[in-house]
C-alpha cells in the first residue's frame, strides 16, 4: 500500500506547530517553557514541551496525552526525556496519520515512549486511508535513536481475514515507526517496537538504515521495504513473534539484510518478492 497520498493529505489538516512555536524567534526560552511540575494524569502533550530556542530542542518534560500529532519542525530535536506519551482518539473521531511527525525537512527524535494502549476505534479495512504510525517522518531525513513505540494495535474486524489473495488487509491496524516519501532518508537505532497491527518499521520509497533495535509481535512484518526503498537492515536487529520477519516488495526496491536475529515467526523470516532485490 503506497501510503503518500494519505499521510500527506492528513498532515495538511493538521496544524503544524502550536502557535508558540511561531513566536519561538521572539521569546526567550523561559517565556516558552512549560511549568516543570509533574501533571495530572491526562496532561496533554503541548503543556509540557518545552521549547528550547537556543538548542534548537522540543523537550517533553512528563507524561502525556495526545489526540492530535504532534510536529517536529526543521532543525530541530525532539528529546523525549524517556517520558512517555499517550495516544488517545479525538472525541466523536480517529487519530491518523501519526502521533508524533518529523514533516519535511531534517530533525531528530530520541528517548521517547510512544503508547497507544489507549486508542479505542477499530481497524478499517481501507487500504491505509485511516493509517496511524507511532512516529513517522514524511520526506524528511534525520535519525530515531532510543525510541519505544508500542500497543498501535487497532483491534481488527473479527469478521474479517487480515491476509487475502496474497494481501494484507492490516494497513489501518498500526505502524511503529514510518519513513515515507521519495526525499526521506532515516536512521533507526536502538530502539523499540512492540505490539503493533501492521508493521514495525515501514519504509516507502525513502531510504533508510535500521540496526540493533527491537521488535516484536508485529501483526503483518517486523521491517517492511515497498515502492523502490532503499533500506540497510543491519546490524543486530531482533525481530520476534510476528507474520514475516523482514519483507522487501516491488520493483526499484533494494538493500542489505544481514547480522540480524529472526524467531517465532509464523510465516517467513526474510522475503524479497516481484522485483526486490
């Protein structure tokens, strides 16, 4: 599933950066700094970043929650300080697209915990037009290192087979972490990804490098390489409890597989399918 098109369109209705983050040029970082208290539960996520002008840093300063993606901006980092945030769906509606986004442009995102044992709507079976990935990075470049995304597990129609005539019906269920568009060029390291319904670490068109990270029960496959990415899955990636280990598909798409663990898997540990090489 190319999923561009649906990850672009959903970023457009979003808004790129709390109002704040406009006037961070202005501001010292102490007149943009959130109370460093620890919240309540249920503290949304944009009261507790601060927003380093000088470092160039968004810094999450405790747990939080979200039901709208939250943007990295161009040059900047995004320190997560191992706090944890929580994604929930909007009222009356379905959080998409991603829960934490670098959208165009370069940026870097570590030590954080992105969780979404608290998502409520089910998967649809639309060919990725409700998408929802952990962390994504649309035609950007920039590195994940020290990242924990899991239970982006959308529950899937117990009516339905999540596999038919050699497709996944899964695109909706949840993606770890995301690299998408032709310009976006990622590293992914030591980090975590557990429990989601689609895939671990999906890359689409983009090229990325993807060492010594983590994970497991992936529904559809632990790394999956569509529509001419360009992908390096090496060294020391563990890939357990899931369908496929790691899946590269389509013509254009290409890489290196090597160094890596693969166990409990229920159907193949490596494929490289239609033109893959």
């Amino acid at each position: 599933m190319n999923f561009v098109p649906y990850w672009q369109k959903a970023t457009r209705l979003m808004q790129v950066a709390p109002l704040v983050f406009g006037l961070a040029p202005l501001l010292t970082t102490a007149a943009i700094s959130a109370q460093e208290a620890t919240p309540a539960a249920g503290t949304a996520c944009q009261s507790v970043i601060e927003y380093d002008v000088a470092a160039q840093t968004q810094r999450l300063l405790a747990d939080c929650v979200t039901d709208e993606t939250i943007f990295v901006s161009d040059g900047w980092t995004f320190d997560g300080a191992g706090h944890t945030i929580f994604a929930v769906d909007p009222a009356g509606g379905r959080l998409q697209a991603a829960v934490l986004t670098v959208h165009s442009g370069t940026a870097d995102v570590h030590d954080v915990v992105i969780d979404g044992s608290r998502l409520e709507e089910p998967c649809l079976i639309d060919g990725g037009a409700s998408a929802l990935g952990g962390l994504v990075f649309l035609d950007s470049t920039g590195e994940a290192r020290r990242v924990t995304v899991r239970n982006i597990d959308r529950a899937f129609p117990r009516d339905e087979e999540p596999f038919g005539d050699d497709q996944s019906q899964l695109e909706s269920c949840g993606t770890g972490i995301a690299i998408i568009g032709e310009e976006a060029e990622v590293t992914v390291v030591a980090s975590v990804v557990s429990d989601v319904g689609y895939a671990g670490v999906l890359v689409e068109q983009g090229a990325a490098t993807i060492s010594n990270n983590a994970i497991v029960r992936a529904d559809d496959s632990g790394v999956l390489a569509l529509f001419g990415a360009h992908v390096r899955v090496t060294p020391g990636n563990q890939i357990s409890y899931g369908n496929n280990g790691i899946h590269f598909e389509g013509e254009g798409t290409s890489g290196r597989i090597a160094g890596n663990t693969i166990t409990q898997m229920r159907g193949s540990g490596v494929i490289v399918m239609d033109g893959a090489h």
